[in-house]
C-alpha cells in the first residue's frame, strides 16, 4: 500500500495544482501548487489552461461547494476537483455528492501519500476523458464528413447513432431522429424490405437493400442501404451499423444506357430496313438494263435515297454523341438564324414572331430539333400559300413550370399519319422506317430535356408545338 501511494507522490511531480482556501503544499511536495484566495482566481487558471487539478475544502469562500464545482466545470469541464476534509466537517458522502472528483480525509496517519495518489488518479482519470473526448469529437467530425449516411441501430431496429448526412437528407432533428424504427425512414412500400433485411443483419451478419428512402417532405429518394451486425462480447447481436447512399445518379445512368439501347434498336432496325429496301431496287433495276436503259434513273433515284439515308443516320450519331449538360441557351436568335438559312433554298414564305430573348434550360442537341422541325415544315409545304409561321413566347401557368413554347406552323398538307405515330409513344415500336427518323429524333431529344412536342393536323395545316423548360438564370 506505501509503494502505491509512493508511486502517486512521484508520479504527481510537475502537475498544476490551484489550491483554494487550504494549505496542502506540504502535503503535495513534488506538485507546482498555486495558492489561491476563491474560485475566480480558478476560473482564470482554468481558462489559459494553467491547471491540472483543483484541491479545496468542503467549505469554499463566498459559495458551497456544489456551485464552486460547477463553476469550475462550466469553464474547464476536464479540470478534476479533489477535496481535502478535516474529519468531522462535511465527510466524504457530502462532497461526493456535491461533484467532486475525490475526496482525501487530511487528519489522517499518511494523509500526504493518500492525497497525492488520488490527485495522480484524478488527474490520469481526467486525462482519459480528455482523450475520449477528442477521439469522440475527431470521430463525429470524420462522419460528420461523409456524404453517405451513417446510422447506428440497436437490436429492436431503433436508430441510436448517426451523423450530419442522415439527418439533412432526411430532414429530422435529433429528437425525431432519436429511436426511431429503421421501417419509418422508408416509404411504406419497402417497409417490409427493411424489416426483412434487418432480420438478415442479425442473424447472418450483413445485408444490402435498395429503397426509397423518406423525406420529412414527403419525397423519396432512391437509397442503397447496408448493414453490419454489432455484437457483445459474447457473439450475442446488439444492433447494426451501416452506410446508405444515394442512388438516384446511378439510376439515372442506367435509365440513360436503356435510351441508349433503344436509340441502337431503332437505329439498326430502321437502317437495315431502308438499305435492304433501296439495295433491292438498285440491284433489281440493274438486272434489267440490258434490256431497259431508262432503269438506270431509277437506280440513281434509288443511290440518293441511300445517301440521304446515311445523312440522317450521321445527324442521329451527332445528336447522340452531344453533350448532354444542361446549361442556359437563348434560343429566340437560334430561331431567326435557323430561319433565315432556310429561305433561300425553300420556295415558302416565313414569318418569325418571338421575344427578343427566350432563355431556355437545356443541352447542346437542342440546336438540332429546331432545324429539323423547321426543315421538314418547308420542304413538305405544299399549300398554295407555302407559308411558314413560327411563333415563340414564355408559358407560365398557375399548376405547373414556367416553359418557353414554339409554334410551327405550316399550311401544307400534314405530316403523314405514319410518321405521326412517333408522339403518341416513347417506345420505338411506331417507326418502322427511315421517313419519320428526324421526328422520332425530335420527339426523344425534347422529352429527354424535360419538354414535350405536340402535333396538329387540321384543314389550315400541320402546327407542330415544343415546349422547353424556361432558364432560371442566364449564368
């Protein structure tokens, strides 16, 4: 027991003691202690980080010793307080019970041994805490820095730990977040997915489930979640540990590799449609001339035709391969200049009526489905008139987005019925030839930027009407 508390006395040498109201300098020999009148002179010490331990009576000056504890743990919460008694006056019971760390009975045989052992364990244990402290606070900053979800649930599938992200995608606050089931983070549909995958956590170790996980605006948002099971000492699971992370990007790249099939898919079927068709005539008319030499207008025709046919399959790997980044783009003078190269090569007469400025929200393959709706308006106008109308202007209705609108309107005969069928679905299932390509490539360019085209055919002619989404600025 001596060489214990021997081992105290050296193993205080150097340690800061402020001792207020009581003479324990003798006691604490190798300690640097600093004698001091009340707690204000402890407040200050403690403030520039002066002082290892705190030594006072049970009776400090102008306060007792319950509040001079916590004035003393509002501005150095790791500083230990150690008391120092004199039997009778206050006992160990009464300053433990006030906030003091350790308390040493300074009448008794040996009392400079006991109180230096128990300053060195107050001060070792305040050390400790420290240094839990900061792991702690290091810890929550590096998850507080992730940008997936971290989230602690005990084994009932109640949320105990978290950090900064889950709490912002979800938007919950610590009370809300604070034993909540891991089912209500969730739309009610994947409820039984959650459950389901905890089950599998607690029993097999690890699960990984892709939810939508629930807003406390009431949106979902697609989530990949996983799980890891926790256990005590015995094996025996006490919850799971886990990281979820947004999805909704990976989502959208593969919904984008699914159009990019579907544009393939057409691209091929409508190709090896055309070419056989206009390779057979061309080989048909060939064998023939022999006998007709007029057959070979025919097989020119027939070689144009193919020509053209590579030009639109050219201008659909143009508008594929453009970046597909969404930016401001003032289209109102993308619509004068586009008319303006149209009408010296088109017998129709164009008008042009839009802002000075139409700011729209949208990618660089937009530039094309303009001149491919103005084109084909001229050159299937057939009217008597062969007038070309094309009106631009902002749209703002009450229940929806702002949108920038665009009317072409042509007084010819329509566009044919086949080629149509392109606006009436997303699928490539309608196009079964080259001639409605450009439209199909309109259609799918426009949806895919959040607009939408509408076709009219009607006794005056055919209007062709494209809605964009307005820019919210021009930066």
């Amino acid at each position: 027991m001596f060489r214990e508390f021997a081992s105290g006395v050296e193993a205080t040498a150097g340690v800061s003691v402020c001792a207020v109201g009581v003479d324990v300098a003798g006691l604490l020999p190798e300690c640097d202690v600093n004698e001091v009148a009340d707690v204000d002179a402890v407040v200050t010490a403690a403030a520039v980080g002066v002082v290892d331990c705190v030594v006072v009576g049970p009776s400090p000056p102008t306060m007792s010793l319950s509040a001079f504890v916590d004035a003393v743990a509002e501005v150095a919460s790791r500083v230990p307080v150690v008391v120092v008694t004199h039997g009778g006056d206050g006992g160990v019971s009464g300053a433990l019970a006030a906030g003091a760390d350790e308390v040493v009975d300074v009448t008794r045989a040996g009392a400079g041994e006991v109180l230096a052992h128990r300053v060195e364990r107050a001060v070792a244990y305040a050390g400790s805490r420290r240094a839990l402290g900061e792991a702690e606070s290091f810890f929550e900053q590096a998850l507080d820095s992730m940008m997936d979800a971290f989230y602690v649930f005990d084994d009932s599938g109640r949320c105990r730990y978290w950090n900064s992200a889950l709490a912002d995608v979800t938007g919950l606050g610590d009370a809300e977040l604070e034993g909540r089931p891991a089912p209500e983070f969730v739309v009610r549909e994947d409820r039984e997915r959650i459950a389901r995958a905890i089950a599998i956590i607690l029993e097999q170790g690890a699960a990984t489930v892709e939810v939508d996980l629930e807003t406390a605006a009431g949106e979902a948002r697609p989530y990949e979640l996983t799980g890891t099971r926790l256990s005590d000492g015995d094996g025996e699971p006490v919850g799971f540990c886990g990281v979820g992370r947004d999805v909704s990007g990976r989502e959208r790249r593969e919904r984008e590799l699914r159009r990019q099939a579907e544009q393939l898919s057409v691209l091929n079927r409508v190709l090896r449609h055309d070419i056989r068709t206009t390779a057979n005539i061309v080989a048909g008319y060939a064998e023939t001339l022999p006998d007709e030499i007029e057959a070979a207008e025919e097989i020119a025709a027939a070689a144009h035709d193919l020509v053209a046919l590579g030009e639109r399959a050219r201008e659909l790997e143009r508008a594929f391969e453009t970046d597909v980044t969404k930016k401001p783009f003032d289209l109102a003078p993308h619509l004068r200049r586009t008319v303006e190269g149209l009408e010296e090569p088109y017998d129709a007469a164009f008008s042009t009526f839009a802002p000075e400025a139409l700011w729209v929200s949208v990618s660089d393959r937009i530039p094309f489905v303009f001149e491919n709706v103005l084109e084909n308006a001229a050159e299937h106008n057939e009217g008597d008139t062969q007038r070309v109308d094309v009106v631009a202007r902002e749209e703002h209705p009450a229940d929806g987005d702002a949108m920038a609108v665009v009317e072409v309107h042509d007084d010819g005969p329509g566009i044919p019925e086949h080629e149509r069928e392109v606006f009436d679905a997303t699928a490539e299932t309608p196009l079964s030839h080259s001639d409605g390509l450009g439209l199909w490539l309109v259609n799918w360019l426009v949806e895919d930027e959040g607009g939408s085209v509408d076709v009219t055919t009607d006794a005056s002619g055919t209007s062709v009407t494209v809605r964009l989404p307005l820019a919210d600025d021009r930066d």
